[in-house]
C-alpha cells in the first residue's frame, strides 16, 4: 500500500477508485484498529464512492512519532493528508475514537467536509465509568503486551468468528499499537467532550449504533444535543462493529444520506424501542449505587 509523507510521519493509506470522479469518502477507523477493519463494507461503498481508508498515526504501518498525542495532532495529520492527497471537500466517516476525530476535524476545517457519518460515537459517558474502563484495559496489558487486550475487545465489540481472518487481522491490528500509544489516544477519548462538540456541527451528520452495543446505545440516547443535531439510525443485530455485522445494511443507510440527508431521518420510535432496556439499566445501576454508598456511609 501506498505511503505519504505527513510532516514527520508516513502515512499508510489506499485509495479505491482512485481516478473516478465519484464522490469521496475518507473512512477514519477507531483505537487499536487499523484499515482492515473496513473490508465488509468496501465492496458496498465501492460501488457509488471513491474511498479512502488509512491508518491512524502509531496504528497499522503508519508511523507513531515522537510528538506528544493531541487532538490537534490528529487532526493536523489528516487536514495534511487530505492537502497532499488532493482530496478536495469529503465525506467523513469514522467509528469509535475516528468519529470523535471526524467531529472534531469538521469544526476546524469545515471547508473540507460535506458530511459527517458517525459509527458508534461516544456521546454522553460518565467519566466515573470511563476511568473504570481504561483501569480494566491497562491490567489486560501489565505484562507489556496487547495480545489479552486485543482478544477481549475483538470478541467483545463484534460477532466475528474466532477462526475467520479478519478476527485475526483485527487481534494482529491491536498487536501492532504500542501500549503506550494505545492509552495516551485512549485517555484523549475519554475526555473529548464530544456531546459539546456537536452543539457546534454545521454539517449534515448521520449516526449510526449497533441495536446490541448497549454502552453506546445508551449514550446516544442520553445525549439529547446528538439526536437534535444529527439523523440516528439503530442497526439491527448490530455490535459496536456495526459496519461489520451489518454491511449492507450501514452502507444502503450511508448512500441514502450522502444522495439526500433531509429524507434520512432519525426512527424515533425504533431508537426507543431498542434503547429503552439499556437507558434504564443505566439508571438503575447507577441509583443502586447511590444506595449501597450511603448504606455503607451508615
């Protein structure tokens, strides 16, 4: 695959439909992952857009650098890539941590984009949690290596069989990041204060979360500024890996929207139906917890 140098760095990346005059879409992939994770939708997508897919700096075969992780790091590196490639103005469509990254790019550079798609995009989660979260992964990795890490978010994000090769090349993608690159882009996510960021979004957004990736769904639904501000679609019999389950599906979805987002429109009563178990866990959970610290504060 083809590399291009991005200040210090060579980005890794592959242009499908390179020479078409086809709309553009620049597929941004999340933490520990790298392009392989996009192969079940591409066949889908390839048919109506030119696609861009490329690996995240420190992720895949691009390089990590020696600057300090930053949001405006991240953001530079693609603001140079779409400059260098000659992209001109694109679609963005990221999942996880590359959605947050689209989010963010869009308010910065908003002459560059004419879209965003958003795959299971944090939007509301409590920083208790998220702390908890992040304690959980780095004991995964005390012995310095991101195999366990990598075997217990591949089965828990995705229905993919053990055995096939892309539950392989996705372990093999985690493997690749270095744990300190891992969390030091972990601990930026968790702090993105994204609800805030799409008060501020000024382009048409579609957001899309799996009907069985319950962290998400939940987040989606408590985030009242998400649902105002974009088009929500709930994937059903769909992970965290939405794109992967449901590939078809995500991208008859993402086509209708580039075509014509004022008839996308989000399914409220779908969204409710399938979020309401986990909304109210959520709550239930955390009004439990309420008691047992006062029980124990007794």
């Amino acid at each position: 695959m083809p590399l291009i140098q991005v200040r210090e760095i060579s980005i890794n990346y592959q242009i499908y439909n390179a020479n078409s005059k086809m709309e553009t879409i620049v597929c941004i992939h999340d933490l520990g992952h790298n392009q392989d994770v996009w192969e079940p939708i591409l066949p889908y997508i390839q048919q109506h857009y030119r696609v861009v897919v490329l690996d995240l700096r420190g992720h895949g075969n691009t390089e990590r650098g020696t600057e300090q992780l930053s949001w405006d790091l991240f953001i530079q590196d693609l603001f140079q890539y779409i400059i260098n490639v000659e992209l001109g103005p694109v679609h963005l469509m990221g999942h996880g941590f590359g959605a947050t990254l689209a989010v963010k790019f869009s308010l910065q550079h908003a002459d560059l984009v004419k879209s965003l798609i958003l795959l299971a995009v944090p939007a509301f989660l409590p920083r208790e949690t998220v702390d908890s979260v992040i304690q959980s992964r780095k004991q995964l990795t005390s012995n310095g290596n991101m195999l366990t890490l990598a075997e217990s978010m591949v089965q828990g994000i995705s229905k993919l069989p053990p055995d096939s090769s892309l539950f392989k090349k996705m372990i093999m993608a985690y493997m690749s990041v270095q744990p300190e690159t891992y969390f030091a882009a972990l601990e930026l996510y968790a702090g993105a204060g994204t609800n805030e960021d799409f008060a501020s979004l000024s382009h048409p957004t579609l957001a899309l979360v799996g009907a069985d990736d319950s962290i998400y769904l939940s987040s989606t639904a408590l985030s009242s500024q998400l649902l105002m501000h974009s088009s929500v679609i709930v994937v059903p019999e769909a992970t965290n890996m939405l794109f992967i389950d449901q590939p078809q599906f995500v991208s008859d979805k993402v086509y209708d929207f580039i075509e014509n987002p004022s008839e996308v429109l989000t399914d409220y009563a779908s969204f409710e139906c399938h979020v309401a178990k986990y909304v109210m866990q959520y709550f239930n959970d955390a009004f439990e917890k309420v008691l047992t610290k006062k029980a124990v504060q007794v």
